[in-house]
C-alpha cells in the first residue's frame, strides 16, 4: 500500500509493518489503531489486556514503538471482538509515550507525519 511518499508492507495480524520511503529509508515501525486516537487532542490512549495473549508479538512491538518514537496508524474494521485491517492513515512520530511493565496498556501524543 502506498501512502504519499512511502510503501507500506504487512499482513493481517501482524504488530510491525515495513515502511519504505521513496528517498530508500526503510524502518520496521510498530501499529497503533486509530479507533483509539483523539484527532482534536493528537492523543492515544489504550489498554488492551488482549495483547498479553502474545507475548512475543507484544515485546516486539513495545521493543519498535521504544526505539523508533513512531507508529503506523491503521484504518481497521471493528464490527464485532477482532479488528480487520482495511489500510492505514499514515505514519506518526511521537512523544510522550506511557507504557506499563507488559506495554499492553500505552498511550502517546502524536507530534508529525514523517
């Protein structure tokens, strides 16, 4: 998928996802649903205890959001319990991040599109 100046690569049910930008920088950059983003505020805020279910996905993802200050936001589905992928907003640097022991509950401010 692309989006502005970049390629976005993943599949359903993964954490991570690859961003290329045209200029050949790449990341491996961690998702963050815009179900739970405040536009007016630029906050996120979520706890989701459902995430403890996997605690590989779930240290790699604490690991990404830590290291790179940045999240790819996803346009999900949410009728019914799990979400399906629809796409993505774009990419987000961040600041202020907040994340208990297991990161399963987290919030951050959103600063700028990269």
């Amino acid at each position: 998928m692309r989006i502005g100046n970049k390629e976005i690569r993943s599949m359903q049910g993964v954490w991570l996802v690859d961003v290329i930008w045209d200029d050949g920088r790449k990341a491996t950059l961690p998702t963050a649903h815009r179900r739970f983003f405040d536009s007016a505020t630029k906050r996120y805020q979520h706890n989701n205890a459902g995430m403890l279910k996997y605690p590989g996905k779930l240290k790699a993802w604490k690991e990404a959001i830590v290291k790179h200050g940045a999240v790819v936001m996803t346009d999900d589905d949410w009728t019914g319990r799990t979400p399906k992928q629809n796409g993505y907003s774009d990419v987000f640097a961040i600041t202020d991040l907040r994340l208990d022991d297991d990161g399963s509950d987290h919030s951050f401010t959103v600063t700028r599109w990269l």
